[in-house]
C-alpha cells in the first residue's frame, strides 16, 4: 500500500505550497509548540537513562550475589 496512494500526483511544488499554507495557519504557535516538543523529549531521555541506570545497577548487583 503506498502512503500518499490517495494523492497520486504529489510532487514537490505541491507538498512546497502545502507548507507554506501550513506555516501561515500555525506560525503564530510553531515556535511554544517546537519548544513544548524539545522540553517533552528532553524528560522522555532523562527518563530512559533513569531506566537504564535502575537495570544496570539490578544487573550488577545480581552478579556480585551469585557465586560462579
């Protein structure tokens, strides 16, 4: 199934008005959404390294118990 199979005639003076018309409907807010998007992804990464931490220090922790 092709992505843009409902516009089959899309090339790049379309999709290059499209945008434009996009950044004149939404350009008064694209800058707090773009900055909302980077502090959102910016606590996702400090949440996965939280993670990662917690499993490492379970993974080490779980060596130093076992005896080999």
């Amino acid at each position: 199934m092709l992505p843009f199979a409902f516009l089959p005639n899309l090339g790049t003076p379309e999709l290059l008005i499209v945008g434009v018309v996009a950044l004149l409907i939404f350009g008064n807010r694209l800058p707090s959404v773009m900055r909302s998007l980077g502090k959102s992804v910016t606590e996702f990464k400090k949440g996965i390294s939280g993670i990662e931490d917690e499993v490492d220090q379970a993974v080490t922790a779980d060596k130093r118990s076992k005896p080999e």
